[in-house]
C-alpha cells in the first residue's frame, strides 16, 4: 500500500503546477445504459462516520457497483458499521443477496481508516473484510478498492474500478492538448503532460508508473515519449527519421513495439525501455502500424495495407511471416487485446460507419458492441472496452462490457476527449 499512495501522491505533485495554470478541470460524468444478464442484488448501507472523510465511501461503492451493471443497489435507507448487529432475515426478506457494512475513523495522523465487511445474507455468513489507512486524497480510492473487492468475490472476477485511465484533452482553437489521468470513473483528474501540439497514442506501462505517447512538439513530427508518474521526468523513446508512432508495451514492461517509417513505409518494430536494441519485426512494402502484444506477449498483432486495404494481421514478436486475422469487412484497424488473452477488439468500416468489434479468438466469432467509435482499449480485467466517440459535435468516452449488454458515456462541459487507455491494476 506505500508503494501505491507513493505513486499516486507522486502523480499528484507532478500535475500541481498545470493544475493551478489552467484552473479546476472539467470532470467526467458517467452516464449509464443498460445491465448485465444476472444482476446480484447487494445492499449497501451508508458507512458509520464517513461524513468526517472528504468523500462518502458508500456513495463512491454504489456508483462502482451500479456502473457494472452486474449488480442491482439496494438502498438500505440506514448506517451500519461493520461491528453493528446484523439481522440476516431481514435482508435476505428485502431481497438481498449480500450486505455491505463499514466505517470511517480520522486518525490522529491525518489519515482516514476506512473498515468494510461483505456479508452474505443467504448464508448468514461474512464473505470478506478490508481495513486501510489512506492519506485525505486517497478515500475516494479505498471505495474503490472495496468496490474492486466485492466486485471479486461476487463474481469470481477480479474488479477494476481502482485502475486509472489516461485520455487526451483537446482544444484546437486554443491549442491546448493535455494528456489526462483520471479514476476509471471521471473523477480526480490530473494533468500529466501539456503541449500546443497534438497528443496521441497514450499507452501505459504494466505497472502503471509510466505513459508512453507520442507528440509533435519539439521536433515538428511525431516523436515516441515515455513520461514517468512517479519522477515526472520525459524522455525521447524513439527519434528516427522520419515518423515514429504508436508505442506499446510488452507484458512484462520490458519492450516496447513501435511502427517507425524511417522514410518509406510504416513497419512495425520492438525498441528496450530505455531506448536501446531497436529491432526491426516486419519487412514488407507496405504500410504497416498499431502493434500490440498479446497477453502472453509471444505475439504482435497489427495493421497493415498488404492486402490492398488496412487489416488486422498478426506474427511472431520475434519477427516472421505474419497471418491475417480480420476478413469481414474492407477496413478494419485498431486491435486490442485483453488480458485474459480470450478477446480482440478492434475499429470496422462496415455500412458506412466505424463499429467497435470484439472477437473470440479461438473460435473467430464476432459481436459489434458500438458505432460511431474509435480507438479501442480493454480495462484491466478484460471485460469492459473503452472507446472514443463523438455526439453533437463533441468528442468523449464511453465503455462497454465485451457482451455488449452494460453501456455508459463518460462526458465532460469541456474539451474534446480522446485516445483513451485503460491502466493496469494497481499493485
């Protein structure tokens, strides 16, 4: 837990100084359609004391869970802390199958300590409990963290509403581009790099202490960069000639994959963290761009125009032949993969718009989850998309479950939102 907050309070003093110059930032609001085919119906009561905390931790657990859409909010309308008395009856008769209960203490310190109990009401029994001290600026992270919790042990799925996600700001007319950290759900949003020129391709580093992107401002052409969270230090990854593009790390944080054009056509090719050892993967005369590593990063997926028009391909992150993934469709661009390694997302020109598509890769079963969208990226667990969209002249995010069954919209009153990318779990 040191580690973390370090990280986050790092973050943090990095962005006080663009906060300050560009006043408060436009937070994002969630906005949500749809749930999921199961709903578990959970009570969550409002925590005892969590008034004296800077967030409401009940409050922060009910938005997570609800944004899902795998979980149907009962109000419990009462305060229960987690040594309060707890009649399972009761609950189970409001139709609940689980009780969340808890509560906050200041501590002498400065910190908040935040205790949690998921109780199950089928069972009469305690599924789990949490306690943790966090800095002032941090209770909206230990909600998280419990949502993260109770999301797991309900589902057997790892939850990540603590991840963080990294977008672009945009304001043309006034020349602003920002790259932007928020929480996975729009709020706390920091500034991690400002520039007059454009910002694209963010992506984080396994371990979420860095984002590589790539600008245009110093040299006048796309240049790779890698910005450290913790130091706040920026350093050039890849200055070749010519352009230098759409950095991704490997798995294991050791590599990156990059598309360089070098003067002739885009290939994609592998460079070390600190920028030794590039390493040229594809050799054709095509165009080749937007490498991604597989979750076992034994494989680079990509686009290319070798077949007469941009499709998603695949090859060894040795180098080697490489094999056509996509088939359906004139255009396809943009493959993402999820953690799980079970599922690629990616961009389709079909009927005259642009569809985010995900398909099972073993089986090669398609499902279009969204139109009107760009520039894809899994969360964490693999089981919700990130995506860029536009809507009344305005550009932002939205996410949707790999089902396609839970939407929402994340909007902002400012700005043009784009590229975003879904950060790794936090250690």
């Amino acid at each position: 837990m040191k580690t973390l907050y370090r990280l986050l309070l790092s973050t943090s003093l990095l962005s006080t100084t663009l906060l300050a110059a560009t006043g408060a930032q436009a937070q994002l609001r969630v906005e949500i359609a749809g749930v999921g085919a199961n709903q578990i119906p959970i009570a969550i009561a409002s925590f005892a004391d969590e008034g004296v905390a800077p967030a409401q931790i009940s409050a922060i657990i009910k938005a997570d869970l609800e944004s899902s859409g795998m979980f149907k909010v009962i109000d419990t309308g009462s305060v229960l802390s987690e040594t309060s008395p707890v009649d399972y009856g009761q609950w189970k008769s409001r139709g609940a199958d689980a009780l969340v209960v808890g509560s906050v203490q200041h501590l002498a310190d400065g910190r908040f300590e935040v205790r949690y109990k998921l109780l199950d009401t089928i069972k009469s029994a305690q599924l789990s409990s949490l306690t943790e001290a966090a800095p002032a600026r941090y209770t909206r992270l230990s909600g998280h963290r419990i949502a993260d919790d109770i999301y797991q042990k309900l589902t057997g799925i790892r939850g990540a509403f603590s991840a963080r996600i990294a977008y672009v700001n945009e304001n043309r007319g006034a020349k602003d581009y920002r790259l932007e950290i928020a929480d996975s759900d729009g709020e706390g949003v920091q500034v991690a790099v400002r520039s007059v020129d454009s910002i694209i391709s963010p992506s984080w580093s396994p371990d979420g202490t860095k984002v590589a992107y790539v600008s245009f401002r110093e040299y006048r052409k796309p240049v790779v960069f890698v910005q450290d969270l913790v130091t706040g230090n920026r350093r050039v990854l890849v200055n070749e000639k010519g352009s230098n593009s759409a950095p991704a790390w490997s798995p294991d944080g050791s590599t990156l994959a990059v598309a360089l054009s070098k003067g002739g056509p885009t290939q994609i090719y592998t460079v070390g963290v600190d920028g030794s050892g590039l390493r040229r993967l594809s050799r054709t005369n095509d165009y080749d761009t937007e490498p991604r590593f597989s979750a076992d990063g034994q494989t680079i997926y990509f686009t290319s125009d070798r077949s007469g028009g941009p499709q998603i391909y695949k090859m060894s992150a040795s180098g080697g032949p490489a094999q056509r993934v996509t088939f359906n469709g004139p255009y396809n661009i943009s493959p993402r993969l999820s953690s799980d390694g079970k599922t690629m997302a990616w961009i389709s020109q079909r009927d005259g718009g642009f569809s985010l598509y995900a398909m099972d890769l073993a089986s090669g079963q398609e499902i279009r989850l969204a139109d009107q969208a760009t520039e894809p990226s899994f969360s964490p667990n693999g089981k919700y998309i990130m995506y860029a969209t536009q809507a009344g002249g305005r550009k932002s995010l939205a996410v949707v479950s790999v089902d396609g069954r839970v939407k929402q919209r994340l909007t902002t009153q400012a700005g043009n939102i784009r590229e975003p990318s879904w950060g790794p779990f936090l250690k």
